[in-house]
C-alpha cells in the first residue's frame, strides 16, 4: 500500500510545483476521517481462517476498523504507516463499496492521519468521483484525458484531476492501465513534503 500512496501523493507533488493555491481546503474532513489527527478506529478483530497471514475480517463487522499496526506497511524511518480500512456495512461509503481487501487505506505520519489513499474501480465511479470532488473542492488546479483499454481491449478515456490547496493536495486517476482500476489520494502538505524528503533521501 505505501506504493500506493507514493504514486498518489507523487502526482500531487508535480501538481503543486505548476501552482499553489494560497488558501486553504475548505475541510480536512474527508470520506468520514479527519486529518492532522490521530486515528481513533479501533483495531480489526480476526479470524483464523483467512488468506492473510492466516487471518480474515468478517464481512458483517459490527464497526468500521483498521488493520493492526504491527501488520502495517512502514517507512524506513517508522514515522508513516498505511493501514487498510474494513468499513462495517453500514458504514461503507459507496466510493469502497466492493472494493478488494486493502483498497482503502489511512496514511500514518507520526501517530496521525495524514492522508485517505483509496483504489477506485475504474471507469464504473470515475464520473461520480469527479463530480463529488469537484462540488467538495471546486474547480480542478489541473485536469487532462488519459487513455486506456477495458478487459475486452476497448479504448477508453480517463479523467486525471488535481486540486492543490496551502494545506492538503488532492490527485485522483479515475482510470490506470485498465479501466476497472483508478485511484485517489488525498494528503497534507506534511505528507507531501515527507514523500518528497523520503524519495530525494533514498536516491
């Protein structure tokens, strides 16, 4: 997942270097998480009959929870952590609705959360995102096409769109190389600023 969140916050690095806006973002409230604070999910109970690591979590969880810390991907340094969510039925927004296990993720960075990364399904969500980030943040700081293919090889288009706030930046590819896969990251210039040191450090 921490490649997830490179990729996401990368392309909100290179968004941020063609402008910044000087305000802020209109909420760091963000699909029901709040960032610049610590988490307060509680950790997933298991099951020791699953796939991973000999553990699963049960599809009717009574709470929306996190994976364990223990089990998280961490920097190098241990100061970021990604930890998958496993929202409660009654809980799951409809952006993870049906989303593979580790789909949708908090970023970490020193015991707070940083960052929401989530694996979208593609070309299915891809308009009803845009139009859900576009009526939270406005006008997009960048937009482009991209090009790709369905499971049947149909070319297809996509929607690449960044917003780029004083605080927080925003990256959303509502498709990748194949249309039932997109993602979106939603990070603090604190994460920003993190991946960008990480990255020049580890060259």
């Amino acid at each position: 997942m921490l490649a997830l969140s490179a990729a996401g916050i990368s392309a909100a690095v290179q968004a941020s270097h063609r402008a910044t806006s000087p305000t802020s973002a209109p909420s760091l409230q963000i699909l029901g998480f709040a960032l610049e604070q610590p988490p307060t999910l509680i950790t997933c109970p298991t099951t020791r009959d699953g796939l991973f690591d000999s553990r699963a979590w049960s599809p009717t969880l009574d709470s929306t929870c996190m994976e364990s810390p223990t089990r998280a991907d961490t920097s190098a340094d241990g100061r970021a952590k990604t930890l998958p969510v496993h929202f409660s039925r009654s809980e799951e927004p409809a952006l993870a609705a049906g989303m593979h296990a580790r789909g949708f993720a908090l970023l970490i960075l020193d015991g707070t959360v940083q960052g929401v990364l989530v694996s979208t399904s593609g070309l299915d969500s891809q308009k009803a995102i845009y139009a859900m980030l576009k009526k939270k943040y406005g006008i997009p700081t960048s937009i482009a096409k991209t090009h790709g293919q369905t499971g049947a090889g149909k070319p297809t288009e996509g929607i690449s769109a960044s917003w780029v706030f004083a605080d927080v930046r925003v990256s959303f590819e509502g498709i990748e190389a194949t249309a039932d896969e997109g993602k979106l990251s939603i990070t603090t210039i604190g994460a920003v600023d993190y991946t960008t040191t990480a990255a020049s450090v580890s060259k």
